[in-house]
C-alpha cells in the first residue's frame, strides 16, 4: 500500500488531533482529583467528570483507529471493527 504525501499528512494532523483531545481528557481527571484533595465538597461533581472522560478517550481512540484502518486500506468503509 503507498500513501500519498496529502494522505500521509492528514494521518499526522488525525494523530496530533487525537493526542490532543486524550491528553485534555487526561488534564481534565488530573484537575477533579486535584480539586478533591482540597474540596470535599465537590466529589459528586469530580466524579462525574472523572467518569465521564473513559468513554470519551475510548472514543477518540476507536475514531482513530477507523480512519486509519480506513486509509490504509485494513478495513472497509461501514464494517465495524471487532
């Protein structure tokens, strides 16, 4: 399989947009564990916030992971991946 140097370029721009968005999820649960060390009062808040951002790192990743598979010809477009 070869890549175009526009195709090679828009996997790059994909990865730093993806490493971008997982290292804000990240930033985001380093902050709510920060701020329940010095508010107890805001667990039930932090912890939604904690929770919440599993699913959306999980996302970015499979998102990814898609359009990669895709544009290096690994899978087809609308099949699933396992």
């Amino acid at each position: 399989m070869t890549l175009t140097p526009q195709q090679v370029e828009e996997l790059r721009q994909k990865l730093a947009k993806m490493r971008h968005d997982i290292n804000n999820h990240l930033s985001l649960i380093s902050f709510a564990v920060e701020i329940l060390r010095t508010k107890s009062d805001m667990v039930e808040r932090m912890a939604g916030t904690i929770s919440d951002q599993s699913p959306k790192i999980q996302a970015d990743l499979a998102e990814y992971t898609a359009e990669f598979e895709l544009a290096l010809g690994l899978k087809q477009p609308g099949v699933p991946s396992l």
